[in-house]
C-alpha cells in the first residue's frame, strides 16, 4: 500500500470528501478553492509514507491533512507577498477575492492545520506538536531569508542552501516525521527520516533551480529562465556569479540586459562555459546521496524502506 500511485488516490478521497467549513463563506470557500487547485501532493504522500512503513497509511490521515492544510496556507501568503497573479494555472486567492480574505483564510487553515495534526495518541503528542511547531517556525524564516536575500548584493551558497531547507525541505522532514511517529517509529528513526526527507527536500529544490534554466518547458510546466529573468539568487546564480570574478566574466553586465530571450540565453551559455551545470547536478546528487545515507541508519530490514527508497529515486528522476 505504499505505492506512489495507489497513496495519491487515498489522500485525494479524504481531500474530496474534506469539509473545513461553511460560512461565513468568505472565510472557507478560499480554504477549499486552493485545497482544489491540485498540486504535487508530496508532502502528505510522504506523511502517508511514514505511517505507512510501520502499518496502515491511513493512521496518519490527520497529520497528512494538516501537512497540506499547512503548506497551502503558506502559498496563500507567499502569493500575497510576492503580488501573483497566477497559482497552479488559476487565478490566486487574494485576487480572485481580496488581500484581507486571503491573510485571514490562511491564517484559519494555519488553526485547522493544528486542529489535525493533534489528531494522535497522547504518547506522540508532544514530540509531534513540537516538531509541526518547530517547522512552521523555520518555513517563516526561510521565506525572510528570501526576502532579505533580494536586497543583498552577494549571497554565499551555504546561506542559500540554509534557506531552501527552511523554507521547503524542512515541511517534507517534517511530514515524513509525524507520519512516522503516529504509524509506531521510535523518535530516533523518526528523526532519521526527517533526515532522509529533508535532505532529499534540498536535492529537489536545487533540481528544480537547475530544470528552470535547462528544463523542457513541455515537462517542467512553467517558464524555462524565469529564474534568471527575475535575477533570482538561486544556487546557480550564487555559483557562476563566483566563478564569474575568478574568471573576469562581466556577470554584473549579463544581470542587467533587458531582452528577455537573449538573457536567458546568455545565462545558460555562461553556466556551461563556466561548469555551473554540472555543479548543480552533482549537488543534486550530492543531497540525494546524503538522504540515502539518513535512510539508511534507520533500524528497519531492508525491504520495509524500499518504497522510500523508490520514492526518493523517483523524485531524484524527475523532470518536472
């Protein structure tokens, strides 16, 4: 039962099926509009996931409800400060209503999203709450970091990979963790696959920064370089622009050409010429390996982690 497919398909009933609210409607309708907009759904797969190596995946339901409720509510947010029009190919939350309903529609999918992810024994209670609590600290500050990082002439890469844990990898450690302690883990091997889905959270990241500059728009299902248009301080960028005063490259000059097509393309040749391309991909691995290594240390026979293991090189795959 620990299928990719067959974990999608039990979490998308529970979802169609999910009834947080009613009125005033302008309170939960924008909750279940963006609970509708589809989505990878990683993050409650991999709660599902960690219940799931231990017994039943549906003993962690709540805790996978409350890991989506969560990250959806951060994206709510996210939309409002980054002023997007668009989320998923639908129109987002604060423009299809207003600001004030987005801020407080998430602010009450934050509450539900307690309200599930206590849905536990007592015996993990603590040790859950704390870990979700612990997490949705650090996804704020990884989203400030962000924001400070825009402002901030050079960032160095350690500061960057800092950031994309907190503000995404963390979530799926996270998820993994009190799936896991709900299906019957010990707290050290579910601090083991916190680490095995938080590190494999940051070779997912850095793949996606490197498929926005070398991706097939086809399969990466957004723009290829919106990264490099937006001058967006990614691992890449972080990377070539300290190559780039090694090698006398004018890497200011490049940031600011206007013509969009030209930039991208610019970049792109400046990456290779630079061996920044397969630097991101052997960080990707590098992280990818790591999670392994975390997976690894938890006291579990082998065959029972295979699925996590399937998982990760599934993710490690990707292209979209």
């Amino acid at each position: 039962m620990l299928k990719l497919a067959a974990l999608q398909q039990l979490f998308q009933a529970e979802l169609d099926q999910l009834n947080l609210g009613k009125t005033p409607a302008k309170l939960y309708d924008p909750m279940h509009y963006i609970m509708g907009l589809g989505g990878k759904r990683l993050r409650p797969i991999l709660s599902l996931m960690g219940a799931g190596i231990y017994g039943s995946p549906s003993k962690a339901m709540p805790q996978a409800i409350a890991v989506e409720l969560f990250h959806n509510f951060s994206l709510i947010h996210d939309d409002i400060m980054d002023d997007a029009p668009i989320r998923r190919g639908m129109t987002t939350v604060h423009n299809k209503w207003d600001n004030n309903v987005g801020i407080l529609s998430g602010d009450g999918m934050l509450v539900k999203a307690y309200q599930y992810v206590a849905q536990c024994d007592a015996s993990v209670l603590p040790e859950v709450l704390s870990t979700f609590s612990q997490t949705a600290l650090e996804v704020c500050e990884g989203q400030q970091m962000d924001m400070d990082f825009e402002s901030m002439d050079v960032v160095a890469a350690d500061a960057y990979i800092k950031m994309i844990q907190f503000k995404t990898s963390v979530l799926l450690g996270c998820a993994m963790k009190v799936g896991a302690l709900v299906g019957g883990a010990t707290v050290t091997d579910a601090n083991a696959l916190y680490e095995f889905a938080m590190l494999l959270g940051t070779s997912f990241q850095i793949k996606d920064d490197y498929l926005d500059v070398y991706g097939d728009p086809e399969k990466f299902g957004k723009q290829v370089g919106g990264d490099i248009i937006s001058n967006k301080k990614t691992l890449l960028w972080i990377e070539a622009e300290k190559r780039s005063r090694i090698e006398g490259v004018d890497f200011a000059a490049l940031a600011k050409m206007t013509t969009e097509e030209k930039k991208v393309e610019a970049f792109q040749e400046l990456y290779m010429a630079l061996g920044v391309d397969v630097y991101a991909k052997e960080q990707v691995a590098h992280y990818y390996e790591l999670s392994l290594l975390a997976l690894s240390k938890v006291d579990m026979p082998k065959a029972q982690l295979e699925p996590l293991r399937e998982f990760a090189a599934w993710l490690y795959a990707r292209e979209s």
